[in-house]
C-alpha cells in the first residue's frame, strides 16, 4: 500500500521526488559538436544507464545514434542500422527514460515534418514552453527523407563542412518505424538545437537516420515533459579551448534541418 506523503521522511520524500522527475541527460553541447569537436568523450553503455529513448552521434561523427527500447543503434553510410557495442563512444547525446507518465496523442495523416512540429509544438504551449520534452512517435510511413555521416578522420572539419561532402541521404518508402524526438526551448539555443530535433528507426531496426522531411500515414504520440537537465561536459583539450559561443547559428540550422 502506497505511503501518505506526510507519513515519510524528508530523504524518503526527496527521493519521490527525484525518481518522478526523470532528467534529460547529455553528453557535450551542440555548439562543440558544430565547431568539429567529435571526440567520443562518454562509452554507450554509461549513456543508456541514463535514458532507454534518445539521440546523437558517435566518435568522429561515424554514423547517427538513435536510442529506443534501451538499446543503441548506429546508422551506416547507406541507412542501415546496427546495434552499438557497449563501448562505443559519443561526442554528443541526449537520452531520457521514457515513463508511463509520457502524454498520449493519436495522429491521422501528416503530410510533412513542418506539420508535424506544428502539432507538437501546439502540445508544447499548452504543457508548457520552457520544458524539454521527448517525444517517441510509433507509426507507418509513406515516406521518410533521412541522412547519415561518414567517419571522419583528424584533423576534424567543423560539422557543416562534413556535411558538404560526407552526408549521405536516402528515403524509406512504405514503412513502419518510429520517430525519437526531443525539444529544446529557445533558451538552450547552442546547448542543444532550438525547437525539434528527429531521429528514425524503422520498426525491425534495420534502417534509420537523422530526420529532414516525412510524410506519415498514422501514428501513436508519447510525449514526456522533462524539468531537469543533467550534462557532461568532455575534459578533452579541443573542447577545454573552444569558444563555444562563436558557434555559427546558421550551420546549427544548416544541420538540423538538412539545408
């Protein structure tokens, strides 16, 4: 039988607390991840220790990394996904624990990303605009526009310079999947991406990828609002050196939304 709240201690109250308020967890910032800093600073296995749903990349930008069910995959040079090795490691990431407590909302037809964040975002200001949030979208897909990276090697290009000659695209066509989605308020703007960044997998996890364009048939939303943040910061010396606010804005924008 559940305990009244006045019945417990000031440590059994606090760890309530703490247990119904699942962080946002990360590892960098997006600003060291734009100016090309893509040394993995945090192994797979201490990242899923902190969320079972999330996003980002890995050592040397060698392929997207999308999180779901407590598992980590990498996405190749041609869209295939395979599952990280426990110690594989990131230069960025943001995981979550996504709870029973998430939000449910049931989708019809969405027929583009910017109709998508539309709707999410209409949740976001009835919920609550300076929250985080993730979001897992389970559905079927006409079609998903999605890309990946190649391994680099050093010395590291800022990101959008690899983008201009290591991106490679490609769309799946008539598929089952699901999105992984977190939002940034505008607050956190260089600490992460401002607004929605999306990440697929298809349903038998097989292929994936950081997300520019979808159109999708129907879907389950589960949405989960998050107020704590918890972020780990690289001891490397690129990312002890940087300045970090000289991030460009416009390559963030360039790299989120793949234009």
């Amino acid at each position: 039988m559940e305990r009244y709240e006045e019945e417990m201690s000031w440590e059994e109250r606090a760890a309530r607390v703490h247990r119904e308020r699942d962080p946002v967890y990360q590892v960098s910032t997006l600003q060291a991840l734009v100016m090309g800093n893509f040394y993995g600073s945090a192994a797979i296995e201490h990242v899923l220790e902190h969320g079972d749903t999330g996003l980002g990349t890995f050592h040397a930008v060698a392929g997207e990394l999308v999180v779901i069910d407590g598992h980590a995959y990498r996405i190749l040079g041609d869209g295939r996904a395979v599952e990280a090795k426990p110690h594989d490691t990131t230069p960025f990431a943001s995981v979550a624990y996504l709870t029973d407590r998430a939000y449910r909302i049931k989708l019809g037809r969405v027929p583009s990303l910017d109709v998508l964040r539309d709707v999410l975002d209409e949740r976001v200001e009835l919920l609550g605009v300076n929250n985080m949030y993730l979001v897992r979208i389970d559905g079927y897909f006409r079609r998903v526009a999605a890309r990946t990276e190649l391994s680099q090697q050093e010395p590291f290009l800022p990101f959008a310079e690899v983008l201009k000659t290591d991106e490679r695209r490609f769309a799946f066509e008539e598929v089952a999947g699901s999105l992984v989605c977190f939002y940034f308020p505008p607050y956190l703007d260089g600490v992460n991406t401002p607004g929605w960044h999306f990440h697929f997998i298809d349903a038998v996890r097989q292929h994936g990828g950081h997300v520019f364009g979808l159109c999708m048939e129907h879907g389950i939303v589960r949405m989960q609002k998050s107020d704590r943040f918890i972020m780990d910061l690289p001891h490397n010396d690129a990312f002890q050196d940087a300045r970090l606010e000289n991030a460009s804005k416009d390559d963030i924008r360039q790299i989120e939304q793949g234009e």
